[in-house]
C-alpha cells in the first residue's frame, strides 16, 4: 500500500472524492483509506498500480502526487542527507528533476537555498547510482519532485502525473476571453448531475469553447494524455482500456453562443450553433449549465444584478428547464436563493455556481 496526494482546486474537494469514490469502485477489486483531508486535496493509501492508474479515470484533480518520505528536518545538511538517502532509482530512470518548493513555518523558509541543496544531493545520487545505459532514458520532460516544509515536517512526494489534469487531449482549438478549466467543469457537473442515473437534454446557451460540454460526453471515458509515472522504472502495468457506462443519458447535446463563429468548434456528439440565449423557447425535458460573462473581461448590459436574475428566470418561466446550474460573481449569488451552491475563483474573481431545480 501507498500514501497519494490528490491536488484539487480549492473549494472542490468534497466533488472530488465523490468521484473517486463512484469511479474507484467501478474499475477496481482493492479499496482505498483516507489519510487527511486539507483545503488543497486528499491523501489517501490504496495499492501502487491503483493510485497510479487514478490519472485515467479521475477528471476533477489537478494533480496526483505520490509520497515518497515523511520526516522532520530542520537544516539544509539534514535535507541533502535525507534526499541522498532515497533508492531515486527504484522509480527514476531520468535524471532530470525539477523541484517544486513550498515552506511554510519552518526553519527552512529560503527556497532557492533548499532548491540548492535538492539539487545537489540529487546529482550527487545519481553520480553514484549510474543507470545501465539500457535502461537510462533521456529527452524527457522533467520529473518534478515536491518538497514541502511544514512546521519542520519534510514531505517528500513524486508528481505521477506530468502535465496538469485540466489540459485534455479532447479541447477544442477555440478558446473562449474567459474558458472555465476542464477540472472546474467535471466537477460542476456533478454539482448539477450528481453521480446518479438520469436522462436529460443538455445544454449550454453560452458555451465559448464549449468546456462544459466536452466534459460532460467524456466525463466517463479514460483520459488519453501520458502520465509521469509512464516513463518510471516499474512493472508493466498494463494501462485501462474500458470507459465505464455513462449513467447521464443525454438525449441531446447543444452548444449556443452569440459569438459562435468559429468552424474549429465542430464535435459530433455535440451540437453547435449561434444564437442568443434569450431567442430560445421553451425546451421539454431539458437541464441548462452556463457560465456567462461577468462584466470584467467581457462587458454586460444593464445593472448585474438585473442581468443574472433575467437568465434564472428566463430559464425557468420560458425555457421551462427542469435544472439549471449557472456561474455567477459571489457579490451578487449572495442574495439569490437556489437549491445548492459552491464558491470557488475563476480566474481571479470570486464566484458562486448556483442550483436550480425548477418545478414545472
């Protein structure tokens, strides 16, 4: 058994477990332990083929992180003996490392000193630990190793991940003046969705790029980017190759946006067309998610509050929507009542994702 990080944006942590929870039973036999809990992610204990195989099938982490060592070090002599000290080689076969440094009430506070001293030990390692020339691999990218010093605490993690979760393989070129990330969008899905059976009719009447609904089509399938760990010196473990059962059935996919233009913004699961959003009429069976702008980098009309208040009540007086789930900035979401509710920053500005479940 290992100790994982998992690394979630801040205020979706509770979404997060709920899909490890839902996804981890569904591929493995074996379960997991929750360590702790912190307002950055979870740390959890499972077996090693498993936390590794969590970068293709989980959606809403950023990162996931394995732990290497724990203890305390309150000098730098001290760091560069513990860091020399670990068998680098019964998962490296690179030596080049990039330290990712965070220092928090400690006696060793100057990160580029400890970054220094990092360094060091591990060149010195790998000057007396050569690889056989079979097995050393180069022209990688850079294995990150993240030391953090917490009240002198020293945890030492590996990234197994390599490229952050939100960057999928599956985005389309269009990018939108303000794109929600990919692992904000999972995990407002399942805000919205919940990880239960339903039949719906999805629709994004401001969808940009059209992140929600990319996610929601492939929220179910196996990420298709390469992992870290896939270039570590470990067992063959042979990757997932079945995407579980959507348990969203989706009657309908649609994207509509004003500014709906570009011809990279063709999917076909997903319809896309332009249109204003208060052009649509009433549509049976369906659930709305939006993210509309909010006045800083994309201007609106009229007073805020007015504006946000005019797309919930148009979606449930005209468009008759059984769900929605909208995106609004928290000085406003504040005095609106809905059914459920998540704060979190998007993009330097504090915001609510609202709730609505309509009765028709």
């Amino acid at each position: 058994m290992r100790d994982f990080y998992l690394i979630c944006p801040i205020g979706l942590r509770s979404l997060m477990l709920e899909e490890l929870n839902y996804k981890y039973s569904k591929y493995f036999d074996t379960s997991f332990k929750i360590i702790s809990k912190d307002i950055g992610g979870i740390q959890i204990q499972c077996p090693l083929e498993q936390g590794l195989k969590l970068n293709q099938i989980l959606k809403v982490p950023t990162r996931i992180l394995l732990r290497i060592h724990q203890q305390k070090c309150r000098d730098l002599p001290k760091l560069y003996k513990i860091l020399k000290k670990i068998n680098w080689k019964e998962f490296l076969l690179q030596t080049n490392i990039e330290f990712i440094i965070t220092a928090r009430k400690s006696r060793l506070i100057h990160t580029e000193r400890i970054k220094q001293s990092a360094q060091k030990a591990l060149t010195d390692y790998f000057n007396a630990n050569k690889f056989k020339s079979s097995l050393q691999r180069t022209n990688l990218p850079a294995q990150r190793i993240y030391l953090r010093l917490d009240a002198d605490e020293l945890t030492i993690s590996l990234d197994t991940s390599g490229a952050e979760h939100y960057k999928r393989k599956q985005k389309l070129e269009y990018t939108s003046s303000a794109s929600l990330r990919e692992t904000y969008a999972a995990a407002l899905l399942i805000k919205l969705l919940g990880l239960r059976p339903l039949k719906t009719r999805l629709i994004d009447p401001m969808c940009g790029s059209g992140t929600f609904l990319l996610e929601a089509i492939s929220f179910f399938e196996l990420n298709q980017q390469a992992a870290a760990y896939q270039n570590w010196n470990l067992p063959t473990y042979a990757p997932l190759t079945k995407n579980l059962e959507p348990i969203w059935n989706f009657t309908a996919i649609e994207g509509h946006d004003l500014h709906l233009t570009e011809p990279t913004r063709v999917h076909k699961k997903i319809d896309f067309s332009p249109g204003n959003y208060f052009d649509l009429k009433e549509i049976p069976d369906s659930t709305l998610i939006m993210n509309p702008p909010y006045g800083k980098r994309i201007k609106i009309s009229g007073e805020p509050a007015e504006y946000f208040q005019s797309l919930i009540t148009y979606a449930k007086e005209t468009i008759k929507a059984h769900r929605l789930g909208i995106i609004i900035p928290l000085n406003i979401s504040q005095k609106i009542r809905c059914s459920n509710r998540l704060k979190f920053n998007q993009n330097g500005v504090m915001v609510e994702f609202l709730v609505f479940n309509f009765k028709q």
